[in-house]
C-alpha cells in the first residue's frame, strides 16, 4: 500500500503536469487542492486517472447539508479515490455527505471506490489560533471532538496531524483511516532513518508537524506532503527516499531501531 499523497499544490497546471508526467503511481498517490482544482478543473483529474494515479480531491467541502452531499455525490461521480468535508460543519452535514456517497455507490455502475473524509482541526492552527477564533480548546482534544462525530456519522476517516494519529486509535476501529498533513522530513531527526530534503525540512505554515518515521510509527494510515517533494531539486529522489522511510517506520512497528541511514537529494 503506498503511504505518500504528494500535494500538487502548483500555480499552473503545467508545472503540476511537468512533475506528475516523472512520477509513478507506485511512488505516491495525488491530491489536488483548491489552488489547482480552481484553475485546471475536472479534467486535470481526469488526466492524472488516466495515468493510473489514486486521486485525493482536497476541496474540503464546509457548507450546508444539500450542497455538500451535491459536491460530494459530484466528486464520487469523478471517480476520485478520496474527498472530504470539514467536521466542523456539524453531524447533519456530515451525514449528508455519508449518505450521498452511499446512495452514488448504490446508484452508479462503478460505484464504491471513494473514500470520505472529515478534516478536523487544520495542522496550520495551534492553540492561540483556536482561542481567536473563539475555541478556548487544545488542538487534540478538538481533533478528538470531530473525529468522533465523523466516525459516529460513518465516515472512512479523518485530517488531523500526525501528534493525534493515537488519540483517533484510542476511539476508533483501524479501518477509521487517519490521513495527516503537517509532515516534515528533519535532518536533525534521532529517527533510524531520515529523509532530507533540499526544501529543508522547514514548517512553512505548518504549526503541529512530526516527522515521516515519527507520523508513522503514530499510526497514520497516509502522509500528505507538499511543499518537501514539490519544492525539492529532485522531487523524484525526496519520493522514493520518503518511501523508504515509511518502509523503515512501518517495520520498526514490530522492530527495534538499529542503525541510522540518511537519504539526500540535495
Ligand atoms: O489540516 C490540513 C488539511 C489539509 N492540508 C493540505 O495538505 C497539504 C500540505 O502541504 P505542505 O506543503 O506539505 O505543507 C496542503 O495542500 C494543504 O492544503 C494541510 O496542510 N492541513
């Protein structure tokens, strides 16, 4: 099962085109978001399906019940291997969603392969953040609010960083999946293996970041990563240097960590 979502967060689909026609379905899966989404459309999707690639359809849906079920049945129909909602949009929303896809799967010959989801707290918000906008509230234990209300509305899963990968684990079955942005390969990382990328590891605008290694061994189930492959000299070597990292975490699951290894594409 490959773990990586690369982020084809580009401000033209011809560089997205560029760095997706050198990647391979068996590297990464793809997200488009709402920059790409809103200038290239549907039929970027269409193009990066037809090259074999999982498609994560990353518009985060936050609106009334009926229109969202509309988007989400509209993505289903797409065939996108994944699309989610905000949680925060509240239980009725999110059943909505649930039941449109549910009645697409029923409906549509080739139904079944979508998965939704429901971002909970974004990883670009901390504490403070929150407190603004009126949630005097930790970022986990907000994450463990709406997550509840998407695996109690049947949801396939949540967005939540990698730091609330357990707390999700504590509340929910494995197949409730955790797909968690906020991903930054470290250089200084004491992990067994660590990616390096010549995006530098920087947080960007990423508040609540762990490692590949570390978001794995957490137990999330995909890592979404843009900016360390998209802005790296050599997407293509961060992506199987990523991979390998993930292998390494996933195994160190049943393993002691022995030795260290580096992975550079700089
Ligand atoms: O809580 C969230 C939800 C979505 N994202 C998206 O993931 C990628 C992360 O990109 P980086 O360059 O690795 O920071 C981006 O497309 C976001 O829209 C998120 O970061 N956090």
């Amino acid at each position: 099962m490959n773990r990586i979502i690369t982020a084809l967060d580009f401000s033209t689909p011809a560089q997205a085109r560029a760095l997706v026609e050198r990647l391979d379905p068996s590297l990464t899966r793809l997200k488009i978001g709402n920059q790409l989404y809103t200038l290239a459309g549907p039929s970027l999707v269409e193009e990066c399906q037809k090259a074999g690639f999982d498609v994560f359809l990353d518009l985060k849906y936050h609106d009334i019940p009926n229109t969202v079920a509309s988007a989400v049945e509209a993505a289903a129909a797409m065939g996108v291997w994944m699309v989610n909602v905000h949680a925060s949009g509240g239980p009725a929303m999110l059943q909505a969603a649930r039941n449109a896809v549910q009645q697409f799967d029923r409906s549509a010959e080739h139904a079944g392969g979508t998965r939704l989801i429901a971002v909970t707290v974004l990883t670009s918000l901390d504490r403070n953040e929150l407190a603004a906008v009126g949630l005097d509230v930790e970022p986990a234990d907000q994450v463990t609010r709406l997550a509840t209300l998407a695996r109690q509305a049947g949801l396939d899963g949540v967005v939540c960083s990698p730091h609330e990968v357990a707390r999700i684990r504590a509340i929910a079955k494995s197949n409730f999946l955790t797909v968690t942005p906020g991903v930054r390969p470290d250089q200084g990382s004491s992990a067994p293996v660590s990616v390096i990328s010549s995006h530098g590891g920087k947080p960007d605008d990423q508040r609540r970041t762990l490692t590949p290694y570390d978001a794995i061994v957490a137990g999330s189930d995909f890592l979404v990563i843009g900016r360390p492959i998209t802005q790296a000299k050599s997407p293509l070597d961060v992506l199987h240097a990523l991979n390998a990292e993930v292998q390494i975490a996933a195994s160190q699951l049943s393993t002691t960590p022995s030795d260290q290894q580096a992975h550079s594409d700089a």
